[in-house]
C-alpha cells in the first residue's frame, strides 16, 4: 500500500483529499486505480499529471515501478523552455 | 548494461572533449537554412491582419474587397479554422490564439489572414478587410485584473484549486498551494523577519529569428511543414490536430532555429499557414514581422510578488511564505503554479508555504521562457534572503549554505531530494576568487542561487552505420545550443571511434518515430540516452557480424576500441575487426548495420545553480554597468564543455537585460508601445563583462554517464543576483523588475528624501 500525496491543485479532483492510500506495483496502475476512486481525476490525467517517486519525477513511463514504502507524490506536469 | 539507464561511472576518451560543432561551417559562411530560408515553386506570400485594440467584440469581418483584389489567392478568418478539439479547451485556446474568434483579446490577436501572389498585394490586401469591432474594458496589469470588478478576459473561467469550486467567472484560472509544516509557528520561533513585495515586469524571449514558415497543403489531404520551432513532432501533432489532418499525412521538417528559449514550443503562425495554403491550393510561405513577434507570440510573464521569511539569530530558517501572482496573458497556464513549485527549492525548511495566482489579462499568451516562472519567484525569495542575511549579520553565502537543502530535504514542492548540487555551487561560490575580489567606488556585488526541474520524455534516435564505416547518427530533438556535437561524442564514445566520423542530422518527422519537444533542458539528457542505447545495439549487431566472419560463437567476441576482438585462446589467430572492414563486409554479413532506440527519458535529475555578480552604478544617471559576473553550475556530465558554457552564458547574458533594461510597455489603451528592438532594449556585446563560468559534476543518477540538462537553471539566480548588487551598490533595496536607469534614479532619490526627512 502506497500513501500518495496530492498536490494542492489535484485534490479537487480527489473530493478534496490530501492524501490516498492505494495498492499499486506501477505509476500506470496507480493511475488507473485512483481514476476509478476519482473519476473526476481523469480531467487531469487528460491534462498532464507527473508522479514523484522517491523524489526523481517521473512524466512519461507509466511503467515505471513503485517500490514498497516509496514516497509518492502526485504533481501537475510541468512544462520547460 | 546495454539499456541500463542508471549512472556507470564509465572512462570517457572522447566525451568532455571540445570539438568543432558539425553545423558551425554553414552557420558562420550563411549556408544554414532557418525558417524564412526555404522556397518552394509557386509559393505564395502570407500576412496576418492583427487586432488594434485590446479587448474587442468583433462583430463583423468583410474580406469581399481583399478578395476580390488581383493577386489575392485566399483569405481565412475563423470561420476556415473550425472547432474540431472535441470538447478539449486547451486545445481550443492554441485554435483561438492563433484566429481570433469571435473576440480580440490582446492587441496584435490574429483576426484574418491573407495568402497572395507577393508582399505588396498581401499588405494590400490586409488594409481591404473591413473588421468591425465593439471595444471592450481591457485589463492588463497582473494586480488590476485580481481586483473585483476588473474587466474578465474568458468568462468560461472559473478559479481552479478553490474548495468549494466558484461558480463565477474570475480571471484567476488557478490557485496553487505548495508547502509543508507549520508556518505561523515557524514564523513565531524567528529572531527576525524579513516581508517585501517585489516586481517583474514582462519580457520576451528576444530569439533573433522571428517565426516564420512555408506550408504546403494538397488536395489529396497531405502535406508539408518547414518551420523554425523547438519540436517538429509535436508541431505535426498540434497542426493536424487543429486542421483535421491525419498525422502520418503531414510531414514537417525543422529548419536551423535562430533562438527560441522556450518560445517557440507553441504554435503561432503554423496552423494559419496551412490554412491558408489549403484554401488557396498553393504553398505559402509566412514570416513574422518583430512587432508581430513582441505582441503576437509568447513572452514571460510579468509578476507581482510577496515574500516573508523568518530565522533565528544563529541564521536557521524558520519559516517562508511566498504569494506569487503569474499574467499568463489571455489564456489559461500554469505560471503561476511553477512559480509556486520552484520558489524555495533551494533551501531546506521546516515550515513552508507557497501559494501561486496564475491570472489572465488581455496581452498575449505567455509561453515558456527558460526555466519558467523561476526567475521571478528567485527574485523575490533571493532578495529577501539576502536582506535577512544582512539583519542578523550573517555572510549571504554562509546563510545559504546553512539553509541549502540537501539529499534527504523535503523539498517545498513535496518530493525528497536524492543528490543535488545545491550546496556544493555555494561552496564552490564561497571559495570562487570572484568573491574576494576588491569592489570600487559606486560597485556592489551580489549572488543569489536558482533551481529548475529538468525532465526527458519521449526519444527516438536512429544510428546508421556507412559502408565506410562512418556514422549517420538521426535524432528528433531540434539542435538549439550544440546537441549535435554532443550526440556526435556520445556515439563516438560507446564506438570507439574518432569524433568526426560520426556525423548528427535532426530527421524531419516522416524519417523518424516521436520525439518531445527540445524544452526542460532535455535535450542532451534524453537523446543522449538514446544514443548510448542506439550505440549499444549497433555494437550488438557488429559483434554478431564478426562472429559471423570468424564462424565463432558471438559470446566470444568482444568490442573494444572500435574494433571486434575474438577472446580467448583458442581464436588468439584472429585479427581483429574494424568498424571499417564490418561495414565493408556487411553487404555479405546480414545488410545494413544499425542501431536503434526509443526511451521514455524520465529521472532527468533537478539542477541547481550559484551566480556573483559585480555592477557599477553611475548615481546621475542611474545607468548600471555589469563588470563581473560568474556562474557556476551543476552539468551532472558535461559533453561538450564548449556547449555547456555557452548555455551558462547565454541564461546570464538574458538575465542580465531582463534585470537591468527589458520590459513590455503597454499604453493606457492595452496597446504595447515598445514593440522594436530600438525601444525593447535586450544586451548587445557591448554590455556585457565575459561572463566567467565554473561547470560542478555531480552525477545524475539516472543518465549512464550522469548527464542532467543545463539549458535553464542558468537563467533563475540573474534577477536576483544583479539586484542583490545593484542594492548594495545604491545602498538601497531594488524590488522591481527591470532596474532601469529611471527605475534606480526613482530609487535612490525617494531614499534620500526619506533619509533626509528623517534626520
């Protein structure tokens, strides 16, 4: 079981919830989980989400693994110049 | 090995190396082709009717005269650019960008455009189509348009990141709050406390090369791009999208690009091309004007910021707040959020609160502009550190180094760091000479440090070995400060072979799968990635190719140098095998001999930076001369060391003249007065001191030679490090954006009223 963290601009997504707790081996699943809890998460998704993972930020690879005890944050996905 | 992506600490031979750029000969003899360099027959010439005033409800728009003008062969207006976003409003606000519909909402919007046979009948025909405007309130300061009753820019927004969600319109799209522990406790335990409002005003990227395109649409549904932007691949994506065309059916190839430094990751011209060359059944070639490119594409935001910060005596932070309000323009971003984000990255704090405003105003869409929003939030939070440094008495390095976050820091945007470079930049900016150096009469110094994110994201690269054995090397990321050199190292490196028999192409997008835009300093990182993996297989292929030749098993073949070796002693008769003699023998051996990679490159690693900075201000004039400036930075791994100063530089160059001179002046009437590089003064050479650099390497775990991105951070710490010495210099604090002469003048003159009213 995985404790994610919500950023402050996804949580109204998550019926304001600062935190979820969800058993997941991957960020796809992961997602994929909190999306059923939350359908309005979707929206976001849709828009652009990037999952921290032990601190390294990860915007893309879905399939990257989520250790046990990692810490997970769920942030807006940023954009560069 | 071959696809681990994690850092090996390997012994480079050719990596870090400072070799001749592969694009250097064409650029400095003028063969490089940027994107008003390409021709195709029958082209026709494109212009952009653009609004006059800030705000408008436009009523009508009657191009029957223009149309109907000798040489004119299309006219679009909105109406040719239908709503095909299937309900997806970020998509819909690129559309409305690049066409106006229905309402002008910044002065320079696009209402109409004309493709004719030349420039002449084009302008001509611009001044025939009659628009007919009802003015509307404008807004276009970032403060006004927060107050109630400010006139709204899109009455469909309504303030995201607000429990319970509002049900009025507000141009406030978005509040993002970041933070963590307990700041009115923190702020209670604090000796001292520093607050400050502080300002930026809005300025452009400055690239030297306006947008400019030729689009070629057919009949039979294909067609065709050149174009100077930062992604070709997302442009094909975002241009088929917008127009209705299959994707594969649009080739966009990417030209050489004069400067873009995050403004030309959006599209603006592009989709208004192909529009117009679909319509009129001709190619049609479109280039900005400047004044076009100051109203109509995407510069920074302009800010309005507030700080607090609280530390003990023994200078320990207690506790910060931020209050960042971002102008995203006349759309909807995420400005503001990232000021939030990155606003108190460096430092390590119990108790931390940030909160961004990301506002709309009727000026033009804002667009990413190196390391976004960072510079302004590290303005305002590196002058307040600096002033409480000052308070309690405390060296401004040694207060940050004290509060430097570190491995294991939370960081204020929520993560925990693994390594970073944070405070190894300030030892190292503790210990530079520039530190020490005596200042004059009328000099000050100041530092400041700066954070960006960095990221990767999708990549694909092709390496093709030559029957010669040279090497193509295809990558999909646009070459904006030397990556080409830096893709050619790389490949060389994992070869084995000499630097100039690798030669890098950027493919255009039929050539090549996905790949992002070159943006989040990603560039190097991830199709360097690429190329080590690309490397690695080719490597494969040609160890198998040898195995082949020998009639061995390919587990005894090993690549060393450049060159297959048969191992052990049982095959200790056979010589070895170039890349040279496989590639000549491949035709017998299997065909071609390639490698091929595609990586989600994600882990880029968060980057930090430290700059000093000398200036001499002349109190008559107020005029502030920049004398010394250093940089010094974390690269991870530089490649190309060249390449890697070049982009310290180029952040500090920029920085320097959005600190001391460049900003957008808008008239009472929402109009920009100052859209010219005569009145929107960016440095010339003139200007600048040599800017010194000092490159840190501390690995990025994450990249197999602990690359991480560079092309951003070097822009954050400017603002504040320029103002840190400006203040010391006039022994008064500068809190706005840019300081210019006027600006300094005002400064020092209410100081000494002050001073003097007092005694």
């Amino acid at each position: 079981m995985h404790e994610v963290q919500l950023t402050a601009s996804l949580r109204d997504a998550a019926d304001g919830a600062a935190s979820v707790t969800i058993d997941a081996a991957t960020i796809r699943e992961l997602l994929r989980k909190l999306v059923e809890r939350y359908p309005r998460m979707q929206r976001r998704l849709d828009e652009g989400i990037a999952v921290s993972i032990n601190g390294e930020i990860y915007r893309d690879n879905w399939s990257e693994t989520i250790p046990d005890g990692a810490e997970v944050f769920l942030l807006p996905r940023i954009q560069g110049g | 090995m071959a696809h681990d992506k994690h850092f090996t600490n390997q012994e480079f031979k050719v990596v870090g190396t400072r070799v001749p750029r592969p694009d250097g000969v064409d650029k400095v003899t003028g063969r490089a082709r940027y994107g008003a360099d390409a021709f195709a027959p029958g082209q026709l010439v494109g212009a952009i009717l653009r609004s006059p005033h800030a705000h408008a409800k436009i009523r009508k728009i009657d191009a029957s005269k223009a149309e109907k003008l000798k040489g004119v062969k299309a006219v679009v207006t909105s109406a040719d650019l239908p709503d095909l976003t299937n309900g997806r409003r970020d998509m819909l606000d690129i559309l409305e960008n690049c066409m106006a519909r229905g309402r002008a909402l910044y002065d320079g919007h696009a209402v109409a455009a004309v493709a004719a046979i030349d420039a002449e009948t084009a302008r001509k025909a611009l001044k025939l189509i009659k628009v007919d405007y009802e003015v509307l309130p404008h807004v276009t300061d970032v403060d006004e348009a927060m107050k109630p009753g400010a006139p709204i820019v899109q009455p469909w927004v309504r303030t995201a990141g607000v429990d319970p969600a509002p049900t009025k319109a507000s141009n406030v799209s978005q509040i993002s709050t970041f933070g963590h522990g307990d700041v009115e406790a923190g702020f209670a335990e604090a000796h001292v406390i520093v607050e400050r409002s502080y300002k930026t005003e809005q300025t452009h990227q400055g690239y030297i090369e306006p947008h400019a395109c030729l689009a070629s649409v057919n009949p039979d549904g294909t067609g065709e791009l050149w174009v100077t932007t930062q992604g070709h691949f997302v442009f094909r994506n975002v241009c088929a999208s917008l127009l209705g065309m299959e994707v594969a059916k649009l080739k966009v190839t990417s030209s050489e690009i004069g400067g873009g430094f995050g403004g030309k990751t959006h599209v603006w011209i592009e989709p208004v091309a192909l529009a117009l060359s679909r319509k009129a059944n001709r190619p049609v070639k479109l280039v900005m004007t400047r004044d076009e490119v100051f109203r109509a594409t995407g510069p920074t935001c302009s800010t309005s910021v507030d700080v607090k910060i609280g530390a003990t005596r023994d200078g320990i932070i207690t506790a910060a707040t931020a209050t960042l309000r971002y102008q995203d323009g006349a759309f909807p971003a995420i400005w503001g959020m990232l000021g939030a984000m990155t606003s108190f990255a460096c430092y390590d704090l119990k108790n931390v609160k940030s909160v961004g405003y990301d506002v709309l105003v009727n000026r033009p869409k804002v667009a990413a502009y190196r390391a976004p929003s960072a510079p302004m939030a590290a303005f305002g939070v590196e002058s307040t550190i600096d002033q409480l440094a000052a308070e309690i008495g405390m060296d401004p390095v040694e207060f940050r180094i004290k509060n430097a976050a570190k491995e294991g820091t939370r960081a204020s945007y929520g993560p925990t760091y693994g390594p970073i470079g944070i405070g190894p930049t300030l030892q190292a900016a503790k210990n530079h000479p520039h530190m020490k150096a005596p200042l004059g009469r009328n000099q000050g110094r100041g530092m400041a440090c700066g954070f960006w994110f960095n990221f990767g994201g999708q990549t694909c690269v092709d390496l093709n070995i030559g029957v010669d054995g040279t090497v193509n090397l295809t990558v999909g990321t646009v070459d904006v400060g030397g990556s080409r050199a830096s893709m050619a190292l790389i490949a060389a490196e994992e070869l084995g072979i000499p630097y100039e028999r690798v030669r890098c192409n950027v493919a255009d997008t039929v050539s090549l799968g996905h790949n992002d835009m070159t943006e989040g300093s990603r560039g190097t990182f991830s199709s360097g990635m690429a190329t080590v993996f690309a490397a690695r297989n080719a490597i494969e292929v040609l160890r198998e190719r040898a195995a082949r030749t020998w009639d061995i098993d390919v587990s005894k073949v090993e690549w060393q140098d450049g060159k297959a070796v048969a191992m052990g002693s049982e095959h200790s008769n056979l010589s070895s095998l170039s890349i040279e003699e496989l590639a000549a023998a491949s035709p017998n051996t299997g065909g071609p001999i390639a490698g091929h990679n595609e990586v989600v490159a994600d882990g880029a690693g968060v980057s930090f930076a430290t700059h000093i900075c000398d200036v001499e201000v002349d109190p008559e004039t107020g005029k502030t001369r920049v004398i010394r400036y250093t940089v010094i930075q974390d690269a991870g791994k530089a490649i190309h060391p060249d390449y890697v100063e070049g982009q310290f530089q180029g952040g500090a160059a920029q920085g320097i003249g959005w600190a001391l001179n460049e900003e957008y002046v808008y008239g009472d009437d929402g109009r920009l007065q100052n859209p010219g590089f005569l009145d929107y003064r960016i440095p010339v050479c003139s200007d600048l001191p040599f800017i010194d650099t000092q490159i840190l390497e501390i690995p990025n775990p994450n990249h197999p030679y602990g690359v991480r991105g560079v092309g951003e951070t070097s822009i954050v710490p400017p603002l504040a490090a320029i103002a840190n010495a400006v203040s010391n210099a006039v022994g008064v604090r500068m809190t706005h954006i840019p300081m210019s002469p006027p600006r300094i003048l005002k400064a020092i003159k209410a100081h000494r009223a002050e001073s003097e009213a007092a005694a």
